[in-house]
C-alpha cells in the first residue's frame, strides 16, 4: 500500500513488505568510501546483488502498471542505473525500453533537454537526449531511475516525454531523498505543467541507517587497489 507524502509524490507504506525487503538490502557509503560528495550514496550494487530484492521489485512494478485501466506503452529508464531496472519491466510488459543518455552516447537524430544540475555536481549543467521517434504521439511512459535527489534528472525525463507528443504516468525510483525535494521541482517547473505527474520512491533515505553503511571501519589503505597489488594479495 502506498502513502502521500505530498500532492503526486507516494512512497511505500512503513508497513509494506517490499520496504523492508529493500531497507534489508540497502547499502550506502560516506563520501570517503564513494565516487561522489554526496553525505550517503546509495549503492545500487546492493540492491542488484541481491537477486530476489530486484525480483522483489520487478514483481511490484510489473503488477502495478499491468493493472492500470490504461498501461504503459513505454518504459524510459535514465543512463545508467535506470538501465538495471526498467528493462526487467519492460519485458514483462511486452513494451519497448528507450534510453535516456548524455547527446554524447546516444546514436541517431536526438531530443535533448533543457540542461540540469545534479546532487553530484559534475563540473557544469547537463542535459539528457533520447533518439528521435523512440517515442510516439499519444504513448504512455514510465519513467525508471535508482534515486531520485534533486530531481533535475526526472525533469529532463518529463521534457523529452512531453516534447515526444507523449504523456509520462509515472516516475518512478528506488529510493526518493525527501529532503532534496526532487519531486517538487519538476511538479512547480514550468506553470506547473508537470504539477498532475505521480512521483514514486519505494522507499526514503530513513531506510539508509547506520547499520546499513557500506563503510569498512578502521581501514586506511587506498580506496582503489590495481590489478598488480591485488593479484599479490591473493
Ligand atoms: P538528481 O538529478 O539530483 O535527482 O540526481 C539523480 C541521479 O543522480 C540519479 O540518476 C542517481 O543515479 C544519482 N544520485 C544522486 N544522488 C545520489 C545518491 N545520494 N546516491 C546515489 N546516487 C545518487
Ligand atoms: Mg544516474
């Protein structure tokens, strides 16, 4: 069952089964132990490790959008971890997986949306593309991300959506870092032309607790160790 947290933004109920299956498996690091300066950067590699916490979730989702009165027609995922997850639904449903990417790594005539800024600032503002007819008129989209932060990546989602002659049921993540309001950016962007989107997180950053940081206690070697030094240490 799920909750409002505000107008069009659900989360996984605190009762829900599938919250706590996730909460079970969710890694995050501090920033000495991650690629990013977030404060806790959750490793989706402990959710895909996992085999029957991504089974867990692709379970939950393909019954969610198959039961719609009016299912999706497309399921868009964003480079590179919306790529872990939306094509596991997409199969189930029997509809197409379009790439959402950088204009740099992806192939044909592209959309590209207006540019955005992330959690990770990355040295300037980014915009996203999706290649040219991947989507029709009139189609119906879900969109796929492991976390929603500031949610600039979920906008430049809902601009190529709607710049496609389409109209976007759903986004849906992982996890959703409440207190970065990433659902409201894009619900206030633009005269609220977005404002009637569902925003969904499974869970919250409350399931990243201290028993769940990734962090190796007392360990002061380096972060990264070559191919020759690990081969010693066999
Ligand atoms: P944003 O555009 O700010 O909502 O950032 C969302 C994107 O950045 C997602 O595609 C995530 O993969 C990544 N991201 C942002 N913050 C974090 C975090 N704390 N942990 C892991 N990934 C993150
Ligand atoms: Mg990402």
């Amino acid at each position: 069952s799920l909750e409002e947290v505000e107008p069009n933004f659900f989360t996984l109920s605190p009762d829900s089964p599938l919250r706590e299956t996730i909460q079970r498996a969710y890694r995050w690091y501090s920033p000495r132990f991650s690629p990013c300066d977030v404060p806790r950067f959750a490793d989706v590699g402990s959710i895909t490790e996992e085999w029957s916490v991504m089974r867990g979730i692709r379970d939950f989702l393909v019954a969610r959008y198959r039961n719609l009165p009016e299912p999706p027609t497309h399921i868009m995922g964003f480079d590179a971890r919306g790529f872990l997850l939306g094509p596991m639904i997409s199969v189930e449903l029997g509809v197409p997986f379009v790439l959402m990417r950088k204009a740099g790594k992806n192939p044909g005539i592209l959309i590209e949306s207006e540019p955005y800024e992330k959690e990770y600032k990355e040295k300037k503002a980014e915009a996203m593309t999706i290649r040219c007819g991947s989507i029709g008129k009139g189609s119906r989209v879900v969109l796929v991300d492991d976390v929603l932060a500031t949610g600039g990546t979920a906008l430049s989602g809902l601009q190529l959506v709607e710049a496609s002659g389409a109209t976007t049921i759903e986004f849906v993540a992982i996890l959703g870092i409440k207190s970065l309001k990433g659902a409201q950016l894009s619900h206030s962007y633009g005269n609220g032309r977005f404002s009637k989107i569902p925003f969904f997180a499974l869970v919250d950053e409350s399931v990243l607790t201290e028993a769940n940081c990734g962090d190796t206690a007392g360990y002061n070697g380096p972060r990264i160790i070559g191919y020759r030094e690990a081969l010693s240490r066999i």
